[in-house]
C-alpha cells in the first residue's frame, strides 16, 4: 500500500504544517509573495524549454483519441464538478467548493499518466502527446474556464488575466523560443530541474497556508469538510473513470488506446494547478482551494495503480489465450 503514496505528498503535509506551525507574518508576506511569483515564472519557463515540439506534432496523427481525451479533460470534468456542487451546494463551505471545481478545469498530468500508461501496456506514444498538449493546452484553457465560472461570483482577482500573462505564458514562450538552445540540457537534467519544480510549488503552498492561517482556517475547516472533499474527489474520479471506459469502448477505440485515454483523461496536476492558483485567485483563497486538489492527487494515484496492474494482467491474459489458439 505504502508504494502507491506519492513521496512528494509527504513534502505537502509537511509544508502545510509548518506554516500551520509557523505562518509568515509581516515582510515576510510580501517576501513569500514576490519569492512565489518569481518560482512560478522559472517553473513555467522550464516547461516551456522541455516542452517537445515534435511529440505535438505526431499526436496529430492520433486526432479522435486525443479529442476524447481534452474533452473529458476540460468537459465531463467541469460538468461533473458544477453538477455536484448544484446536487449538494451546502456539503461544503464555498472555499472548498471552489477549491472542486478549480481543480475540475485543470490539465491533466505529464509524469503519471504516461508511467501508469507503460505500466498498463497502452498506448505509450499517445499518452505522451496527450499529456504533454493537455499541459501546454491548460496554460491557456484552464485560466478561461475558471475565469467564466468564477468571474461573476468574484472569487477571481481582477488582475487575474494580467497575472497569467506575465507569471505563466510569457514565461512559458521564452522557454520554448529558448528550446533550440536550452532543450537538450533541460532534457537531459529533468531529474535534477524536477527538485526546482516542486520547491517551486513548496514555496507557492507555504505563502498560500500562510495567509490562510493567519485568516482563520483551520478554525474554519471541521473534520467533516475533509471528510466530505475525500467523498467529492473518489466520486469525480469514478464517474469520470466509468464514463470515459464506457464511451471509448463505444468508439471502438483498441484496448492500448483505451488504456491511454482512461489514465491520460482521468488525471489531474498538482504541479501545475498549485500555481495556476496562486495567480488567478486572492492570495488569501489559496490556501483553502488548494486542498480539495491535494486530496485528489493522491487518491487518483492509489486507485489509477491498481487499475494499471488490473490492465497490465487483463492484457497478459489475452496474449496468452492468443498464443494458445
């Protein structure tokens, strides 16, 4: 059981508790402020350097596979998040519900979708182009979606959209310019720029529980809202997982793609969704909308695991009933 908990998860708490323990206070608000900004721009400008042009360019040959999984991405996700929210409006306090269907517009994930898709037998190569257009599509489509779901309740800064200008696609532009030149070392170092990425969200989730301690939260916060988050997030997952297997099993998509559509179309980023936050919502909302993703990262870790052995073994089997007939 202890192999599928993300060690990265263990860094978060820990992060979370120490500024639980010890919140900034002062000039080390705006320290934390102007420290956050200027991580969330290296990390996004080392993504844009990493960033595979030509892994874009093939995943066009697989159009219907990579169709079906944007919109499950930035569709049945936001869908099934507003439905639950208008099905249960006063389960949780309205951070919380923000926090849910914030993480419901996010892209999905590069890393894990692409390992678990190996580890299933899918199709690896389609897993990899879509991940990676989910991300560079999410840059853009995830600030829109929150933007037309919250703008109106004015959870949103009124800066928002200046804010992902400057601290998300412009960094994210300069490092694809720079790609020709930087790529290859940055490829060649992901091991060790990975530590740059999660210090950068370490720094982001410390000022964001900050200023959400020193607004109250966890007074705020019962043990029955977690409770209720960890419902909110295993019913999301399920009903995307049975909705997504239904549907490419309709399409007549082969089993390998099958495979990458459900893992690639089911996940989310904590990686880029815990900056992505800092910028588009009030500094002291953060916090608190954060949780509901972290809760998610993890259990779609867990239950994504033991469906890929599941695969894994169910595609073992048919080989072997091949090699027998």
């Amino acid at each position: 059981m202890f192999k599928f908990i993300d060690p990265f998860l263990f860094s978060l708490l820990s992060t979370v508790l120490l500024a639980s323990l010890f919140p900034c206070y002062g000039s080390g608000v705006a320290f934390f402020n102007n420290l956050s900004i200027i991580a969330i721009a290296l990390m996004f400008f080392l993504q844009g350097a990493r960033l595979s042009r030509q892994a874009m360019v093939e995943g066009l040959l697989h159009w219907r596979l990579h169709l079906l999984i944007f919109l499950c991405t930035f569709g049945l996700f936001p869908v099934l998040g507003i439905g639950l929210y208008y099905l249960f409006p006063h389960l949780l306090i309205p951070g919380l519900w923000t926090g849910v269907i914030f993480l419901c517009c996010l892209p999905s994930t590069v890393q894990s979708s692409i390992a678990f898709t190996s580890i299933a037998k899918g199709n690896v190569p389609a897993a990899i182009c879509s991940a990676t257009a989910s991300n560079l599509l999410g840059v853009f489509i995830t600030p829109l979606l929150a933007g037309l779901i919250f703008s109106s309740q004015g959870h949103m800064n009124l800066d928002g959209t200046i804010n992902i200008v400057y601290q998300l696609l412009l960094p994210f532009i300069a490092g694809q310019i720079l790609q020709p030149w930087i790529g290859e070392w940055a490829v060649r170092n992901r091991r060790l720029l990975s530590f740059s990425d999660r210090g950068s969200i370490l720094i982001v989730v410390y000022s964001a529980f900050s200023e959400a301690v020193n607004m109250h939260l966890w007074q705020k916060l019962s043990i029955g809202q977690l409770l209720y988050i960890v419902v909110i997030d295993i019913s999301l997952l399920f009903l995307v997982l049975i909705i997504i297997t239904i549907v490419s099993k309709i399409l007549k998509f082969p089993m390998a793609d099958r495979i990458s559509i459900v893992f690639c179309g089911s996940k989310k980023t904590l990686a880029s969704g815990v900056p992505i936050a800092n910028v588009l919502f009030p500094s002291s909302m953060v916090g608190i909308i954060v949780l509901p993703l972290m809760i998610f990262h993890q259990i779609q870790l867990f239950i994504i695991a033991i469906l890929a052995k599941y695969y894994a073994k169910l595609i073992d089997k048919r080989l072997a009933e091949k090699k027998e007939d």
